[in-house]
C-alpha cells in the first residue's frame, strides 16, 4: 500500500480536480486520450462537458437502494457498477482500463463517505472488468484506494491467463488487502458454505434494509471453463424488497443455459446487459425466464474496439432482436457512444445511469440524458427494434 486510504482519497479528489480544470475538458464534449495505459492515478478524463461528475440526490423519489452503471472516462467498452444501501456500498467490477481507475473513484467518493467497500465483486480476468484491481506497483488501484472488507471474485481463469503480468498484479493487490483484514471468497467457496483463512464463505448476505446479495450457482465455477474467460464470470442477484436486480458479468449463452437450470431465478426488474450487449450472451432462453423491465448496457455503443463488422459492435442487432422477441422491455439504457475511434473520440449516451429503488416504484435519472436507446439517434442509424427473422 502507497499511503494511507483516507489520505490518498483525499489527495486524489483534489488532484482530479485541479487536472480536470487546468486540463480544460470540462468545454467539451470529446477529446484525445494518451495513448499508453499506463497513466497516473490522478488523471481524470471525462466523456461529457460540465456535468462529468453531477451529483445525484439518491433520495429522489425516496430511493432506498441506488445502483449506478459508470461510464469509464475512456473510448474502451468495459463495467463498473456500484451499489448503495443504507448500510453498505457494493462495487461490482472495475474496468476498463488502469486509466479508468481516478475518474470511477471520483465518482465513488461523492458517495462513499468512509472510504470503505462493505463488498467488491470481481466478476472475472479480462482487463474490462478487473483492471482497476490488477494495477502495477506505481499506479493506486481500488484495493488501494478504499478498504475493502470481503472480496467475491472468481473461482478460475482459463489457462492463458496463468502466470501473465496482469493476472499476477490482480493476485497481488488482493492478496495485500487480505493481508490488511478483507475477506476473501470465490463464488464457489460461496456456494459450498466453505470455510477458509478469512472467514466462513456465505451464498446471500445482508447488505441493507430489506437488502440481500445473493451470489447465484454456476456451472463454471465448479467446471472453470479454460477456453471462455467469460464462462468464469460471478454472477449475483441484489434483492431489494420484492424488486430483483441481476448482474452475469460477461456470462455466454451456454454458462446462462446453466445459470437457469441451477438456479430459480425471478422475473427481474433490472438486468445488467450480459457482456455489453454481446450477440453471444442475453440469450433467448434466459430473457424469456428473467423478462426484465430496465436494461442497461455498460459499453462503448458503436466502438470498432472489438470487431469492424456493424451489426455486432456493442450494443449488437442479435442483442436488440432477442429483447424485441422474448421481453417486455423498452426501457434500454447506454453508457456511452463511440464518435471516432481510431481518433480517441467519444461522447456519452446516457452517461452514469442510475437506477433508484423505493420501497414502491423506481426512477432511472442519468448524468446526461434519460433518452432510452430506441429513441436515440445513434440507434435510428445503427439498429432496427424487431425481432431476428
């Protein structure tokens, strides 16, 4: 650990602040990013002009229970949600790249009061997900960062993944705040009650008032897939009430055909788009059973990042088509849009997306619009809102 927690978050939101000024971002609506991830902990980018970091009243509408989507201050498709009750903050995941890390802990710290995580979910090893935990020795990651009381991470990587400098960081800076007192499970530890050096593991745990965490079985935790890192993915459901909100991490169609036969899930009022909004995940089978009522995609809406095929960057046409065919739903939100890639462009779409649960109903207030994806204009260009023929 580089300094103290307390000090170094202090120290952090004035040095985010004076860079965010003298670097004059707040005028505009896109700009270049370096190059090299390798950048320091204070530097702060954001997609969006001057509400980059706006707060937002969690107690609108009498919200018990917020849980917000971040955009990621970078033109990279990665997830970072966090979740707050009236007696815990829940980080899952923090991608996506190390760069990401100052502007998601800006944001956390208008919200994270004691600089403690009650829960951080590492849902699995692709840089996307855990490269705000899986930082080198001179760049401060999450773990470093906050206090992090239990850690649920996954229970293998496939077997490129062993012995590479990003694995071995991720192992080391967990491992040094175990040293400092977090506990540490893997989903399966969870879901076998298994008792290690930190603790006895738990699959649900108490995370608010009327607030339950369950961490849901998996096949691949038991059976790690070596050849899909995303099989190995955590997979939890928050409970609020009789509300449900579901998380699968990049989860493929196979791990959710498994997911539905080892679990009894519910009709779920909120579902984190599996995999951004992938054609492989959100399948036909599992939006038939969850039926959500709000998605929303952490991705890069557009971005060439993964493929130049049009129909399949994120959010994909086979994702919206599965939607169109097997839910209810029409309330779909995006983090953010791809302008220029090979130029380091992008703006936001919705921007932070938040979601906020009351005891009765719910409210979806986002940084930069409430615009749901069928109405925006990228989707009029881009995607047709039918089912597949």
């Amino acid at each position: 650990m580089q300094m103290s927690k307390k000090t170094a978050s202090k120290l952090f939101g004035l040095v985010a602040l004076f860079v965010g000024l003298v670097g004059g971002f707040a005028g505009f609506t896109y700009f270049t990013l370096p190059e090299t991830d390798e950048v320091h902990v204070g530097e702060v980018y954001y997609s969006y002009g001057d509400n980059e970091n706006s707060k937002i009243d969690l107690s609108t509408d009498d919200a018990e229970v917020s849980v917000h989507f971040l955009e990621l201050g970078n033109k990279y498709t990665g997830d970072c949600t966090y979740i707050k009750t009236d007696t815990c903050d829940i980080l899952i995941d923090c991608g996506s790249k190390t760069n990401s890390i100052a502007t998601v802990s800006n944001y956390l710290d208008q919200y994270v009061t004691d600089g403690t995580l009650e829960y951080v979910i590492v849902t699995h090893a692709h840089m996307d997900h855990y490269a705000g935990f899986a930082t080198s020795t001179k760049v401060e990651s999450i773990f470093d960062l906050y206090e992090c009381e239990t850690i649920i991470d996954f229970a293998g990587v496939t077997t490129d993944k062993v012995g590479t400098k990003t694995y071995n960081n991720y192992l080391r800076e967990r491992d040094a705040e175990v040293a400092n007192g977090a506990k540490h499970f893997t989903a399966l530890e969870c879901i076998n009650g298994t008792t290690n050096a930190t603790g006895t593991a738990q699959r649900e745990f108490e995370v608010g008032t009327n607030v339950t965490l369950e961490i849901l079985n998996s096949y691949f935790y038991a059976n790690v897939d070596t050849r899909d890192e995303n099989n190995n993915s955590v997979c939890a459901m928050i409970k609020h009430g009789d509300k449900n909100f579901l998380f699968t991490g990049d989860l493929e169609a196979e791990g959710e055909e498994h997911l539905l036969s080892l679990n009894n899930l519910p009709q779920v009022d909120l579902y984190k788009a599996g995999h951004h909004g992938s054609k492989t995940s959100s399948s036909q089978a599992l939006l038939e059973v969850i039926n959500p009522k709000t998605i929303c995609v952490c991705c890069c809406a557009g971005s060439p990042e993964y493929t130049d095929t049009q129909e399949n960057q994120f959010p994909t046409q086979q994702f919206i088509s599965n939607i169109v065919a097997f839910t209810d739903c029409t309330e779909v939100y995006v983090t953010t849009m791809c302008i220029d890639y090979k130029n380091n462009k992008f703006t936001s779409m919705n921007g932070n997306i938040v979601y906020l649960s009351a005891a009765e109903g719910y409210n979806v207030v986002c940084s930069n619009n409430n615009t749901i994806l069928k109405e925006t204009e990228w989707f009029k260009q881009n995607r047709v809102w039918e089912a597949a023929t």
